[in-house]
C-alpha cells in the first residue's frame, strides 16, 4: 500500500519509520507546508517521494493528515473533495469536535477516519520523529459510526502495527478529556517557565539546580506554539474551564500559605495524592 | 567509618546503598521516629543496626540527618549538644535559612555541614531507596565558610562518592533558587492533580488517556505532604513570592483565551520556549 504523509514531522515521521518497517506501507509519500521540513523527511529517509498535495491524494491508498489543527480545518474538506471512494484519510490532531463540523455531510465524511495518538515529546520536525514513538500507548477514535466499516478496520490495522491501544469515543468528550489529560498541562508547563525565566535572573542557578522534578514538570514548555496555539483556539472552551479551576486551587494554596494554615494544607496533599490511583 | 542514618527513607536509605558498596561506609545504623520504617530498612539490608538516636549519635563518625526539615529544626541543636568535637553531622534537607538560625553560635556548629543532594523521586519510605538515585546530579553545600575544613573535606569525599557535582551557595540564595527550580514544581502537580480529580469525573478517561505529558507533569502530585508541608513552611516567603507570579501568569494566558487574543499567546509560548536555552 501507499500512503501520503502531509506534514512529515514528530507524529507523521515516527509513523513512516514503523509502518515502513512492519510492512503496512510499501511506499511513503510526504508533502508539507514546509518545503525545507518535506526536504528534511526525504533526506532522513522518512518518505519515499516529495510531492505536490495534489499529487500525493491522487497516488495515495491512505491519507495522513498529520498538521496543526487550524490548517487541517482548511485543508480537510479540499482533501476529501479529492479522493474516490476507496481511498481513506485520516487525521492526528488534538481536537476534534470544531473541524468535524465543517466536513459533516460531505459526501466522502464516510472515507475519513478522526483519530488521535496519544503520544508525543516537546520537540517537533522531522529530526524529531523516533521509532516507537507510539508503541504502548492509547490512540483515541472518535464518531467511528459515521465512517465506513472497511476503512476504520484499515485505520485499526495501522494503529496496530504501530502498537497502539485503541479507544473509541464521540467527539465531544475527545476534546473534554484531552483538556484534562493534555491541553492544561502543556499551559501549566509554560506558566512554569515563564514564572521562572521572568523572576529567577540566575540563568546558572537554575541550569545548575534544576533536578528532575523541575525537568519533568517544565520539559512541555518547550513545546511549539505552532502546535499548541491551534489547539488552544479549537478547545478554548473545554480549556478554559479547566484553566478557571487550576487558578483556583493555585489561588487557594497561596491563600492557605498566606494564612500559615498546613493543617489544611496537608488534607490538600494528601487528596492531591489520590491521583496515585488513576496514574500509576 | 560508621556512619548514622536518621530517617532512613529514599535519600538516607538511597545514601545507604551506594556508601557501602563504594566503601565509604564499613557499618550503616539506622534510627528513625517510625519503628516501622527503621524495621523495614533492617529488612532490606538498608542499615546494619537499629540504634536509639541517642546511641546512634555515640557510636556513628558521621550522622547525616534525613528527616522532614520541620522535625529537623527541633533534632539538630539536641544532636550538636550530644556530639564530640570529632564527629561530623550533615542534614539533607531542601530549605536552609531557618534552622541554620536556630544552631548559629552552637558551641559544635562547626562540626555541622548543611548539604541538599537535588535528587529524589515521588516516592518516599525505605522502599523507595534506589541505586545510583544521585549519580550525576547536583548537590549545594551551604555558608561552608561556618564548618570545619576538615568536616567538609569528609562530606566532599561522601558526595563524590556518590557521583554527585557539589555546589557551594549561600543558604539565602539556596532557599530562594530552589523555591524556583523545586518547590513551585511540586506546587504546579498538586494543583494540577486537584484540578483534574476535581473535575474529571471519569476516571477511565484519565486512566486510559494520560499521555507521557500529562503523567510527567502530574507525578510529583504523588510527592508525601510530611516532607512538602515543612518544606513549604520553612520557605514560605520565596514559595509565595513564586507562587503570586506563577498565577499571574496562567491568569495572564486565561484573560488572552478570553479575549481571543492568539497571537499575543503565541508570543508568549515563544518566550516560554527560551527553556530550552536552560533545560536542555
């Protein structure tokens, strides 16, 4: 089979990488905004071909749609105005209810697939893309009932020779979740960082003292806003509400501190904790 | 060398594995004020006896004192008042400032380094005790110009021992910078996990959902409040300092998601991404 990759970065590369080598892709196509990303895939060995949107639905069997949510917006009703009805495309992003509005009623809705692999790092283009990006972790697929049987299988079939976990959920609480599990923290990392790189003036300090706590919490603040910005604007709602709640417990903990109240600071721990149950 | 450990949770009993097999130490005791504790750490070949701390003070050549920094303030002048001018005694505790007040002018002040290995995981207990826990990381050494050369010269060596980079620091600066680069990233997770149970009613979602992302941000959430709270006591200026700042920020990006405002956002994520320059 061939498939076309449009936007050969982390996701889209990692991709190549292991449906090359597991055999579900005979040949890799790649296109881009980015002439010099598209350029970059080639030379890493990424994909096959370069070429052209047009050119690449046309000699595709399967379509992955692998950019930022605004521009897949965009993108996505011309890609489906494009393809036969044997061709199947899908999308990777972290949103999905806003986008599948636009294309509902197209009449090749049924020949895309929305899904979303739960796996990723800070760091973006194609130099970053890693085998076994994806191995272990869980991909979402939403509204599977308005696409066609024999395309979701395929889509099932790639997710597993990625080594994926599939779930299957409505849009609507996709973009619910992903708040929750996803979008707040990439905002909280990003609060984080610029707390510190606005107040602490010792650069060496906190090069020196960062341990890995610091690291793990502040690492998502390296994330793109290329990325992020579209996923802020499509789930601003759902983000919005989390962000409401995160400020109010921050602002309950300084209130406590303030107050010099550790008694009911140390019952906010110790619920904090519960999270162990959840997140092992 | 014998060498005592009070509190032998993941730092003392972290400290324990790798001295032995260096050869730093020939006989490891252990105290604590959980028998429990100090029962388990006997068990898992941590410590070679369990002393009473008043014996373990009398027979140990260095006495390094891992407990809470709160019950650290109250044991350090009793344990100065009970040592020869031979012994050395060091604490590894994350604030500085305030229990270095309470033992200035301690007539064996002297014998007392205070160190901070920035390392550790969420997990605390003996059980919790690995191997190489330190190995490449960073330790402080605070206002060294108060202790003997000597003393220093032997927790030197020990923390060599244990492959960590000393760092010498006055216990302001320490208190200040670690409130950056420490404390407010365990802030973050508790309020981030609070969010989230609080709001996240299902928890199969998370579960099935939490990416490496929001798993790297949350799991200091799991962190024990008997260590946090003293921590967030004992540094409650500089904690609060950051703490105003980090919610200035995340209010800064909720008002421009409210307004609609992405470029300004994008901006900032920009400006949040110059960690990389710091965190590599």
């Amino acid at each position: 089979m061939t498939i076309g990759i449009v936007g050969v970065g982390l996701i889209g590369g990692s991709m190549a990488i292991t449906l090359r080598e597991k055999g579900f892709a005979q040949k890799i196509l790649g296109s881009g905004r980015s002439e010099k990303s598209v350029d970059k895939a080639m030379e890493l060995g990424l994909i096959d071909e370069k070429k052209k949107l047009k050119d690449l639905i046309t000699e595709s069997d399967l379509i992955i749609l692998s950019v930022p949510v605004d521009a897949l917006k965009e993108m996505l009703p011309q890609v489906l105005d494009a393809i036969n009805d044997k061709q199947v495309v899908i999308d990777v992003g972290s949103t999905k209810e806003g986008f599948l509005k636009v294309i509902k009623g197209h009449p090749k809705r049924n020949r895309f697939v929305a899904t979303h692999p739960m796996a990723g790092t800070e760091y973006s283009g194609p130099e970053a893309a890693v085998r076994d990006l994806f191995k272990g972790k869980c991909t979402v697929f939403c509204d599977v009932e308005e696409s066609d049987k024999d395309a979701v299988a395929l889509v099932e079939k790639m997710y597993d020779d990625l080594g994926m976990k599939i779930v299957y959920m409505d849009a609507v609480s996709h973009d619910l979740h992903t708040a929750y599990v996803s979008h707040i923290s990439h905002i909280t990392s990003f609060a984080l960082a610029l707390t510190v790189l606005e107040k602490e003036k010792e650069e060496k300090a906190i090069f020196e003292l960062a341990s890995g706590g610091f690291e793990s919490t502040v690492r998502l603040a390296k994330s793109s806003p290329d990325m992020w910005i579209p996923v802020f604007k499509q789930n601003r709602h759902n983000v919005l509400d989390v962000l409401y709640e995160l400020i109010y417990q921050l602002k309950h903990m300084k209130q406590l501190l303030v107050d010099e109240e550790y008694e009911e600071f140390y019952k906010l721990i110790e619920k904090a904790n519960e999270i162990k149950k959840i997140i092992k």
